[in-house]
C-alpha cells in the first residue's frame, strides 16, 4: 500500500507518464521498491544510461521483477565467459528486453556468436533486429541453417549472408526454401557454386521484381536468362536503375563502346556508373586520343571506368596537356552533357 509503482517508474524510471501507466498493471503484485531498486542498480553498475534503462524498462515492464542473484547476475557472468566485454553486454541488455531476464539467453546467443563468427557481426544485425533473440530455435533457425548448409553454403558464408540479411535465418522455412528455389530457378544460379551466396541476397524480398528485371535484361542486352542471373547477383543495385537508364546504357555499352553482350554479363558493374558523368566522357577521351595517335594499344574500357577522377586525370589528360591543351576542358564540359567539337567523331 505504501509503494506506488506508477510514480516510481516515472519518477525513478524515467518513464513517461502513459509509459508509466500502462507498465504499473504489471507491478501490482510489488510491495516495495526493494527489488525494483536492485535491478537499477545493476544495470547501472553495467554501464546502462538513464535514458537505456527507461527504454528497457518501458519495453519490458517486467524486467524490474527479475532476481539480481538468480538471473541477471548469472546471464552477466556467463555472458563475459563467451568473450562479450562490459560494453557488450550493455548493448545487449538495453536491447534485448524480456530476454534479458531469462536465462535461455546464455545458449542462444552462445549459439548465434558461432554462426555469425564473432560478438561484433552479430550485435551489428542486432541493434536493427533485436527480434532475433525471440525466434523460435528448433522450429524456425536451426532448420534454415541445416537447410542453407545442405545447399553448400559453409560456415563463412552463412555468417556473410546473416550478418548482411537475418530474414534468411529468421523466416519461415518454407519461405527460406522458396528463396532457395527462385535463385536456383530465376537466376539460374546453382547450390554450391561460388555465386550462390550472393543469389540468395539479391533475392531476398524481391523474387518478382527480379522475375521482371530479368526478363527486361536479357530483352535490352541480349543475355540469356542465365547471364541475366549472374549479372544481377554480382551486381544486385541493378534492380534500383529505371528501365530508361538500364535502356540508354545498354545502346551505349553495346553500339558506341562496342562490347558484346557477355562481356558485360561478366561486369555488371559497369552499368551501375553514371552514363553521363562517367561512361560516355571518358569513352569520348579514350577514342580521341587514339584519334589522334596519343592512345596505343588495347585499352581494358571496363578497368578504365573503374579508376578515380584523380587516377584518370594523371593518367589520360595530364601526360597530353602539350599535344592536346583543351582536353581536360573538353572532358569537363562532357561530364556535364556537353559534347564539345572535338568529341564529335564522324
């Protein structure tokens, strides 16, 4: 009768006053601070900010109940003995809420730091997905590993692929295997092969958009649905480019540039550069200066795109600021979609 929970957890808690209200319902039982006061002082102890305990708190009312002897201090111990530091364990406490006290904590996430090969991989996923730590173990993430490993994928890729998409890990089995066959089927891409890691990411979420992208592909750039899949899975930013720019850049790529379909099936990532800003001026000075004799040899186009503005100026204007003194102007003014007279080849 003399502890009133509702102004302890706003006045002690930091909650606000609707916070505080609905969380009090699951204090009725207490009669004193005692308890409450212990577990503050703990996560105090641990590093915890006035503002991460309220967030806690508020998250999961009934983290004041937990024991300080019986859970928390345990979970703190065993915890440190898997590698976590102080800092860690914090982060984990003021995000993991009710899981946090309970002692099934320890085994999960003894569980996880192995499959996502250290503390650092997994809190990353974490701190945006701290639903991970409630996902039913035997139902839903063992079978997905067990699945995913039958596939050929080993214990490094499954870190890379969960560290970078949890959904793999995390949804329903079923789901997983339709991914898995949507990348076998779509992208062409089979179980065990070196791409086959980087399928499953580019199709994570977006089977029919990637159905879609891949039937345009091999429309405008003459690939086979094969080349198709593994152009996207090495470069999965294609399904972010408008059908405009992937059509404009193709007719570049294939008619002024003069590259066959397959060589850009093999380098993507070529078509994800500005077409404008980097892929036609520089093609315009490459074919100047062997207009001009200052260019011999065979040029590789693809690793030139890929260097820097720096690297690309001392390299192909800079050493012709005497045979050719407009050039670096010329090339400027084509950046910005201009296409200066001597660019204009007939």
């Amino acid at each position: 009768p003399g502890f009133a929970v509702e102004e302890y957890l706003v006045e002690t808690c930091g909650l606000t006053r609707p916070q505080a209200l609905k969380a009090s319902t699951k204090h009725s039982h207490l009669k004193s601070p005692a308890n409450p006061d212990a577990v503050l002082a703990f996560f105090a102890g641990l590093g915890l900010s006035s503002a991460d305990v309220a967030a806690a708190v508020a998250d999961d009312p009934r983290l004041l109940c937990a024991s300080v002897k019986k859970t928390l201090g345990p979970n703190v111990v065993e915890l440190t003995g898997l590698g976590l530091s102080n800092s860690e364990i914090a982060s984990l406490a003021s995000l993991s809420g009710g899981m946090f006290r309970c002692r099934s904590i320890v085994p999960r996430l003894h569980y996880y730091l192995l499959l996502f090969g250290s503390c650092e991989n997994f809190l990353r996923r974490f701190k945006r997905r701290s639903y991970i730590l409630t996902v039913s173990m035997e139902r839903v993430v063992k079978p997905n590993v067990a699945f995913l490993r039958e596939c050929g994928l080993g214990s490094c890729d499954l870190a890379k692929l969960f560290t970078r998409d949890t959904t793999m890990l995390t949804s329903n089995p079923e789901r997983v295997r339709a991914k898995v066959a949507c990348a076998q089927g779509i992208l062409r891409v089979p179980c065990g092969s070196g791409m086959f890691r980087q399928a499953l990411q580019a199709i994570s979420y977006r089977s029919k958009e990637i159905a879609a992208t891949v039937q345009y592909l091999t429309k405008i750039f003459g690939w086979s649905d094969g080349e198709a899949g593994v152009a996207l899975s090495r470069a999965r930013s294609l399904l972010a480019r408008s059908k405009e720019m992937l059509q404009r850049t193709s007719e570049f790529l294939k008619s002024d540039v003069g590259l066959d379909p397959s060589d850009i099936a093999r380098r993507p990532a070529m078509i994800n550069y500005s077409l404008e800003g980097r892929l036609r001026p520089r093609f315009y000075v490459l074919k100047f200066l062997k207009a001009n004799g200052l260019l011999h040899g065979n040029m590789d186009y693809y690793g030139i795109i890929q260097i820097s503005e720096k690297v690309f100026a001392e390299k192909f204007l800079c050493p012709h600021k005497d045979a050719a003194p407009h050039l670096a102007e010329d090339y400027a003014a084509a950046c910005r979609g201009e296409v200066p007279n001597n660019f204009r080849f007939t």
